[in-house]
C-alpha cells in the first residue's frame, strides 16, 4: 500500500541515554537524510556523519544507516539516525526532520505500514508489541516464535484446508445440473473431522498463548483472616497488603502482578466474605465476588486452626467448580486441622510448606506447555476468531450428518475461512486495525 508521507519518531524510550535513534519512513526518507547530514548516503553501510540545523548550524553526530525499499522493515525506504541520547538533543533533530517535510508517526505506524507491504501478517505485528511488552522469559519466547511464524503458518495451514473441502464441495455444485455425482461421502466426512480436530488442538495453543499474553488471573478469597493477604505477600516477594490479626483488615480488591515458573499471574486478594452491615465492607465484599468471577484461578483460603466452618462450606457452595482450588492456610499453627482433604493443599506462609505444590497448581498446564518450547502467543480477538471458525466447521458437520445440504455446507466453510482469515490479517476491518495498532509504542 504505497503512501506519500514520510513518517519520523524517536525510537528509544524518554530519558536520558548514551544513544538515541529517530526513524525515518517513506518516499522521501533518502532526501531528508542526506539533507539534514549534508552529505550522499549509500545503502546497507553504517555510516559516520554531523547533523545540522536549516542554519548550518551543528546540532550533533553520530551514526546513520539508510534501508533502501523493499528491504527495509516497513517495506519503505528508511533511514535511522543514532545520535546521543539527551532528551534535548533528540528533540532538536526531531524538529529539524520535521521541518524537511517528515510527519510526526503514529503509534505503531512502522508495524502497520510492514503489515500493509506484506513484509508482516497481522499476528506477527502483533508479536513485536508483545515481545516489547512480555512480563516474563516464558512470554518473550512465546512472543518470538509468533514474530517468527509459528501462529500464522498453523493458521494458514488450516485455511488451505477449508479451502481445499470448499473448493470440492462447490465443484459438485457447479456440475448440479450435469447429474454428475462425484463427492465421496466418506472424504468429506474424514475431512470436516480433520479440520475440526486440526481447529480444536490450535485453539487450546491459542488460549495458552492467550494466557501468557494476558497472565492468569489468580483471585484469593476467603472468610476474614483466613491468610489471603499473607499468602499475597508471600507470592509477591513483599509487603503488598497490610496483615494484622484484626479481622476485616482488607476492604478493596488489592492486585499484583508476579510471575510464577516463567507465568505472568495477575493475584488478586480480596476481601474477606462474610456478613456486614458496614456500607465499605459491603461495597470491598461486592468487588471480592466480581474479581472471583471473572478469574482464571480461585484459591479459597481456611484458616487450619479453626477448620472448615460452615460459614466456609456456604461460601464454598458459590463458587466456580472448574477453577477452584482448596488451601488449608496456617498449617504451621499449633491444633491445626491438617486432615487430608481430597485436593486440598497444606500451606504456611511462615515456613513455606506446601508453597511450591500451590505454585505447581496454579500454573499447571501452562507451565508444563511452555517447557516443549512449542507455545506462540495469542490474544483475545485470536482466540474469539478460532471459536467462531470452531463453532462454523461444527455446523457444517451438523449439516452434513443430518440434511446434505452442499449450499449450507459451503456457506458454514466460507464463514470459517473468513473468520481464521481474520486472524492474519487476510480479511480485516481498518476498525480493528487502527484499534490493533494504536496500541504500539511510538516509533515501532
């Protein structure tokens, strides 16, 4: 998608620093360079220069590379300057670029015109900002297997796929008329059940990568005092929520966010659930429930040294079967009750018992994945995509099992090639793309 804007940002974070580079893209990204070095610059060579002012003034040196379209990171002609890292200095040059005709960018404009070249699909623009960003090694390596493919050719592999069964199927529409009958009944079905396999096992990768991307989020819930806030600080490494034996001592949803066995968790303590009058107990009560339902993980906490209460088993009742994990707080306490208790774990935050099985627990499957360093990221809108292609090629096979109708057949095949097409960027509203890359930094 050719442009006539040249487009200029500085590329390294505010402050101050020994190197500072601004970027260039776009047709006349040559020109200014060379006018604002006072010199010809040659492709693909690192090259010494003085930058000047519209006055001849000197305004630094440094270094400059210039990437001569196509081959260049946004498919653009380029051009990089490497000067010292003062905020002021950085601010002059980018002045001086600006008055040589090179618009300020957008943030994540120089992924989005790479993308719009063709020198990116969308998932792996989207995997630079997520290998920015990654809060852990697990999520950069997760991110960097995306940048590098992974995600996209898992994806394309299973279009051509679709493609393939749509393309045999309105063969045989096409020939209606001619009375000639050529699907294979038992191709189609071996096929439909093929991409529906194929679909399924990317979208449980994906909502691994989902959660590396996002982190888990861990919610610990409990009566008051039942080691909510001590178990925090333990994970956290610090005193994050205040503990004393007063009960009631959390009135708000307090969040950390810590990485676990190379997992981002976002860990939420909450208040503690009980009965009260108080108008802010009962407001911290309120937000205690919502953080519980929206988590990827629930710890509810008992306190081993007053057992399970029928306060507990009423609360216990409430919660979300699937994600929900049993933790007997407080072992370490004389008369505690440490009676086996199914999958019930065994904790001290004084001594660290049973902490590291809780850690094990939590992370779970998703630890595990990221150790075949097979795990690419994913977000949201990937794994939304993925379940709407899902649930298409499932209707399909519906069809196909009860009414053969090759129209209805090949419409549900259509819908799911245009919803996995919009993972990479295939078939993609300029909505979501401005969304998508509006959140990228400055300058990349």
């Amino acid at each position: 998608m050719p442009t006539h804007e040249t487009i200029v940002a500085i590329a390294t974070p505010p402050g101050t620093g020994g190197i500072g580079i601004l970027r260039l893209s776009g047709p006349h990204a040559l020109t200014i360079g060379e006018t604002i070095s006072a010199s010809k610059i040659a492709p693909g060579r690192i090259q010494y220069r003085r930058f000047y002012d519209a006055d001849d003034e000197l305004l630094d040196h440094g270094i400059c590379l210039y990437f001569k379209a196509p081959h260049s990171y946004t498919g653009e002609d380029s051009f990089e300057i490497q000067a010292h890292g003062g905020p002021v200095v950085l601010d002059m040059l980018l002045q001086r670029l600006g008055e040589l005709g090179a618009r300020l960018a957008r943030p994540g404009e120089f992924s989005e015109r790479a993308f719009l070249n063709g020198k990116l699909d969308l998932t792996q623009a989207e995997a630079i900002a997520d290998l920015i960003e990654a809060g852990s090694r697990a999520a950069s390596r997760a991110a960097i297997r995306s940048l590098e493919g992974q995600f996209s050719r898992q994806v394309n592999a299973l279009v051509e796929a679709v493609i393939d069964l749509r393309a045999y199927i309105e063969a045989a529409l096409d020939f209606a008329e001619e009375e000639i009958d050529f699907l294979d009944i038992s191709d189609i079905s071996s096929r439909l059940a093929a991409c529906s396999e194929h679909l399924q096992n990317l979208l449980d990768q994906a909502e691994h990568g989902r959660r590396l991307q996002e982190g888990l989020t861990v919610s610990l819930a409990g009566l008051p005092n039942a080691g909510k806030s001590s178990l925090l600080n333990y994970l956290a490494g610090y005193e994050a929520a205040i503990v004393t034996e007063i009960e009631g001592t959390t009135r708000d949803v307090l969040r950390e966010h810590i990485s676990l066995k190379g997992i981002p968790l976002k860990v939420s303590d909450t208040a503690g659930l009980r009965e009260s009058q108080n108008p802010v107990e009962q407001e911290g009560i309120r937000r205690a429930w919502d953080s519980i339902a929206k988590a990827d993980v629930v710890i509810y906490l008992v306190d081993s040294s007053k057992g399970l209460t029928a306060a507990d088993r009423k609360i216990i009742d409430k919660l979300p079967v699937d994600n929900l994990q049993l933790v007997f707080s407080k072992c370490d306490l004389p008369g505690a009750d440490n009676v086996n208790r199914g999958d019930a774990l065994f904790i001290s935050t004084v001594s660290g018992e049973g902490i590291e099985s809780l850690i094990q627990r939590i992370t779970g499957e998703a630890a595990d994945y990221n150790q075949d360093n097979q795990a690419f990221m994913a977000r949201r809108r990937h794994v939304d995509a993925l379940i709407r292609a899902r649930d298409c090629i499932a209707q399909a096979a519906d069809t196909f099992a009860t009414t053969r109708s090759w129209e209805l057949i090949a419409e549900d095949l259509r819908a799911a090639q245009r919803y996995l097409n919009e993972i990479t960027g295939e078939f993609t509203s300029e909505d979501l793309l401005g969304k998508i890359f509006s959140s990228f930094c400055i300058g990349k």
